[in-house]
C-alpha cells in the first residue's frame, strides 16, 4: 500500500515543502518547493499565506501523513515564539483536513536519516541522494522538507 508524506520545515519567511510517497522499501519524490510569505505584509498576513500555502498542498497533492519539524529553542525567545507561530499556521493547515501530523525533533531526523543525532548537513544531504535521487531541492528550506519527510518513512515503516 503507498502512503503519501508531506514533509514541512516551518518558517516565516520560507516554509520548505516536499511529498514523497512510499511501500515498503520503496520510496518517490512526487514534489518540493518553498511557500514564501512577503516580507512587507504584516505578521498575520504572513501566517495566513502559510496556511493556504499548505492548505493549497493539501488539496493537490491529497496526503495520507504529515510530518513537520519541531521548533528547535533559539536564544532569542521572540525568534522561537515567532518560528512557532509559522509551525501552527501549517500544523492548522494539515490538521483542518484531518490528516495525522508527526512531529519530530532536529536531531530525531538526522537519526531516522544518517543514524547519528548530530550528523551534519552535507551527511543529510547525501543520504537523501542516495534514497531519493529524483530530488533536487534548490533551497536549504526545500532540502530540510525532503529530509523530514523521508525521516518520516524510515520512523514509520515499521509500525
């Protein structure tokens, strides 16, 4: 049975994206891309052009699973509180058309991917050529999308 994955880096500025599907051992980049809320609009703004970003997602491409990124804590807490702001938008965006969302920590990911917690971005990236190599993601918000949602597919293949 093939399972749809939407896999989401939240953020305010750029929101990575990608879908993949995988059965079993098999896995296929469908997708990727970068949801880019303008820089002038106010902050709510911005949060709405993330939710109908994702909603728009949604309804495209019709995912079975969402997987997103936990809010890594920064030092500057207005930073973290404004990052977890985007990660509603999406998480509300997904949820709203009742489909499941996974959320997974930084170093979960690079796990489930590399096998070590604090492997670096040139090891993420290789291992996402190496399982999806029809991926090309041109932005590093587009690359860490591909990686959550592939990490996704190695966490929940078992289960």
């Amino acid at each position: 049975m093939t399972k749809r994955v939407l896999g989401i880096d939240p953020g305010l500025l750029h929101t990575g994206w990608a879908v993949i599907d995988t059965a079993g051992q098999t896995r296929k980049y469908i997708a990727s891309g970068v949801i880019l809320p303008k820089t002038t609009l106010p902050f709510a703004e911005r949060l709405v052009t993330i939710f109908r970003g994702v909603s728009e997602l949604c309804e495209t491409f019709s995912p079975d699973e969402c997987s997103i990124e936990i809010t890594f804590v920064n030092k500057n807490p207005k930073t973290t509180l404004i990052l977890g702001h985007a990660r509603a938008a999406a998480i509300v965006a997904v949820a709203n058309r009742n489909i499941p969302v996974f959320e997974y920590e930084p170093n979960k990911i690079k796990k489930a991917l590399t096998g070590a917690g604090h492997a670096d971005k040139t090891a993420i990236d290789k291992m996402v050529q190496i399982l999806l190599p029809a991926a090309r993601p041109k932005t590093a918000d587009e690359a860490d999308a591909v990686a959550i949602a592939l990490a996704h597919t190695n966490m929940t293949r078992f289960i």
